[in-house]
C-alpha cells in the first residue's frame, strides 16, 4: 500500500500563484478583462458534493493529456530498426548507445516502409499496447517555421525556428506551436479558449496542470488550474466554524468580497475568490479512497505515477464538474541525458531506460483506470518534449537536436503504426543537419492540428489554435479516429 500523499499548504500568495497558474502580462489582462473590473465571486458552492464513483463519463466528453518529458527524450533508442542492414547502419551510428538488436521488442506496423521495427526492451506495456492497436508512434515531428529541407536549411532560405537547440526556447515553441515569433499563448491554452463553450461550469478551468506553470495552457480566456497529486492545493491556516482558522477564513473572505476602487486590488481579490472556489470544489469532488487505488498501486509510486492517477481522478469525476472538454498538463524531467544515459556493457540499463519504463508502467496503469469507466476513447493522451538528441554519442550520453519521435495513446487513437517519416539514420544523411540532429519531417503544427480536430476543432477555426497550420501541406496526420 503506498502512503498517501498529503495535501499541500500554501501561504496566500503562493496559494493564488499555484491555483491560477497564470503566466505573465497576458493572462493578468486576461483576468482582468473576464472580471470586467467589478471584482467577479465565485461562489464555493450550496454544500458537499458526494464523492464520485468508477463511473462512465458522459458520450460527448473529450480530454487531452499533454505528458510533456522535460529535457529532451533520445527517441534514437525508442524506435529501432531491427532488419539487418538497417540495424547495422544503427548499431554504427549510435556506437556506446546502441542497444542489442536481440533485445528489442519487435513490432509490425500496419503500414510499412520497407523497415522493420523494435521498441526499447523497457517499454513492454506500451509495447503490448501497441499490439493491441492502442498506441501509436508519430516519427520525426519536431519545431518548424516552414518545411525545410536540407539544401534550404544549409543556405539559409528558409526561416529556421528561433533558437534551435535550446531547452527553454524549444520547450516554448513545441507548447506554443509558434516557432518564429515571440510567446504569447500556447497552442493548448488557444484550444481551451475555442472550445470552452462546451462546458456547462465555469467554476473550475477545463486547463489543469498536475505539475505547475506551463506555457500549454497560456491562454487569452482560460487560465491553467494547478491540483496537486494528493488533490486541491489548500490555503494555509483555512477552516471553517468559529475556530481560529475559520475566523482567519472568514475575515479573509470579508475582504475579498469588498469594493475596490483600485484595478488592480479588484483583480487580485477576484483571482483570489475564484482560486478559493476552485479548491474547494476540487476538494468536495476528490475525496476519500481513489476508485483507482489498486491499479496504482501495482506500480512504483514515481511522480509520473501520481500525475497520472489524479487526471484518472479527475476525468472520472467530469460528469460532477460539469465539464464536457478537459485539458490535462502532465511532465516528468530527466532527460537530458548528456552522460549516463546508459550503463556501459548493458545498454538497455541506465537512465534512460528507468525513465522510459517509468512511463511505460504509468501510461498502462493511467490506460487501466480509464478502461475501467469506459473513458478510454475520450481521452487522448500525447507526448511532448524540448527536442530529439544526437543520433551519434559523446561518449556515454548524448546531445541537443531536433526532429524526434512521438508517441500517443488511446481507444481513439489508430494506433499499432508508426505515422510520418522515419529519417534515414545516417550522419551526414539526407536528414541531417550534424551529428544527427534530424530536420523534422513532420511539425509540432501538424502533431497539435489533428488532436485539436479530434477534439472538435472545425477546419475553419483550424488556424485560430494554429496559426502557422496553413504553411504545411496537411493538418490531418491521420493518426486519430
């Protein structure tokens, strides 16, 4: 049985940063602009709300989970080629980090280009998966202005994305899709803003964040909510009653609730109101024992774990929220793996591969809970991460690079494929910028427009999610039902 986590306290401040999770000048005007300057209450609500059994969530919700792998996933040792030619010329490009071709899990994809396939040895659920048509690979997808290609990105004639190579720049532009102009909003934030319509409640953002601020879920309309792994963030020192904390509370609220002639002491009370109400709407809803326990608990208790079983949580409780659209923020660092990445002599340990089965065992489990309340075709579950790493090694790791491959899951998902183009893995190939830093075959615009088609998106409101989606040749990868 593992412990359970505890909820955190936060002081008041922190409390309002945690909850609103809104990022910079935008989203405070944001909040401004939605309390039109009157000091909006939101209301905590006309008593308890009875905890949510397993229970099927309505036919018309949709969710996406962005699990984003901070640092850069080495995607060079998630897919492999496994024919003999093609492995060879594997072996020989990645060197120290090359895995036993004998031990990678073989896959068939349903359409082939001419290759054979394996996935790393650690990934054996997804593997499983992957079989059973649930989960599917999107290769080389990766940051662009404007398709490129080799010649043009060595002269230069095509626009290259803004600070390639970058872990902070190229976190930004994979969230927000925009790879040649300053951040403003997330592509994520933008599909909450045109699809918030389709909630009943606005007491609760369809955007939670199960690991903090993030630059997905910047929206213009629609401010990210941040819950943590044990449940709703609570204000230090709040009750109830006639005890110390519940007079604190309530002289608290009494202040809240006052007129303000200052802007932004309006704004600031509104935020706080509405963050308050939020917690304890969450906490009313996700409460005594998960329904989900046991799927968990079957596996190690990482972070990555516990984002996972809380989004299970909250999905299941949607039907009680009112909410019919939900976007989901998961992370899990790690991975920028310059040395150690494996173990010397045993390449399918180390690192890399902890990671990698970490993910594997909790995307399985997350998979599990939602097969459990039939939710397993509403909700798409993606990856995202800063960029690819070198195909060759420094030695017992790699470096930053580009192009990598992606993976989805989900009963919505055509999975058992791998979709795009595999690069020829070759340094100095025709995919290669260097050292097998690959040009992406296929965009992050791309990647983003078929989910946001999915979840409901219509062609002619495409370009206000993704606004650069119209210098590509397809907005529909064909990866989703």
């Amino acid at each position: 049985m593992n412990p359970k986590t505890s909820v955190p306290d936060l002081s008041r401040r922190k409390f309002v940063g945690a909850c609103c999770a809104t990022v910079g000048a935008t989203g405070l005007l944001s909040s401004l602009a939605q309390l039109r300057l009157i000091g909006a209450v939101a209301s905590p609500g006309n008593g308890p709300i009875a905890p949510p059994t397993a229970a099927a969530p309505q036919a018309d919700y949709k969710a996406l989970v962005c699990l984003f792998l901070a640092g850069g996933n080495d995607a060079n040792n998630l897919v492999v080629p496994t024919d003999a030619a093609n492995y060879a010329a594997y072996a020989t490009g990645r060197g120290a980090l090359a895995l036993p071709q004998t031990s990678l899990l073989p896959v068939t994809p349903r359409t082939s280009d001419g290759r054979s396939w394996g996935i790393h040895p650690a990934m054996v659920e997804l593997k499983n998966l992957f079989d059973q048509g649930k989960f599917a690979v999107l290769a080389n997808v990766g940051t662009l202005a404007y398709p490129m290609t080799k010649a043009q990105y060595l002269n230069g004639s095509v626009p290259r994305p803004s600070q390639l190579f970058s872990h902070n720049d190229q976190q930004v532009e994979w969230q927000s899709s925009i790879a040649d102009k300053p951040f403003v909003t997330g592509w994520g934030g933008r599909l909450a803003d045109l699809t918030n319509a389709f909630n009943a409640n606005n007491r609760i953002s369809m955007s939670i964040t199960l690991n903090g601020q993030n630059s997905f879920q910047v929206g213009k309309n629609v401010d990210q909510y941040a819950v943590g792994t044990g449940g709703a963030i609570a204000l230090t020192g709040s009750g109830t009653g006639t005890s110390v904390n519940g007079l604190r509370t309530a002289a608290l609220n009494d202040a809240l609730a006052m007129q303000n002639a200052n802007l932004f002491e309006t704004a600031f009370g509104g935020v706080t109101t509405s963050a308050l109400g939020a917690s304890s709407l969450i906490s009313s809803v996700i409460t005594g024992t998960s329904p989900f326990a046991t799927i968990f608990n079957g596996i190690p208790n990482t972070s990555l774990a516990q984002q996972l079983h809380m989004v299970a949580r909250l999905v299941n409780a949607q039907q009680t929220l009112s909410l019919k659209r939900q976007i989901f923020f998961v992370r899990v660092g790690g991975w920028d793996l310059h040395d150690n990445q494996v173990v010397g002599g045993n390449t399918t340990s180390g690192a890399h591969a902890t990671l990698l089965r970490d993910v594997s065992q909790s995307l399985n489990a997350f998979n599990n809970a939602l097969t459990q309340i039939g939710a397993q075709n509403q909700v798409t579950t993606f990856t995202a991460s800063d960029f690819g790493r070198t195909y060759n090694t420094n030695g017992d790791g790699s470096d930053h690079g580009w192009g990598s491959h992606h993976f989805l899951m989900g009963g919505a998902v055509k999975g058992g494929d791998i979709y795009g183009r595999m690069p020829e893995f070759a340094i100095d190939g025709p995919d290669d910028t260097g050292r097998g830093r690959w040009i992406p075959t296929t965009s992050v615009d791309q990647y983003a427009a078929t989910l946001a088609t999915w979840f409901g998106v219509s062609p002619t409101d495409l370009p206000t999610v993704l606004p650069n989606i119209g210098r590509f040749a397809s907005s529909d990868l064909g990866f989703m039902v």
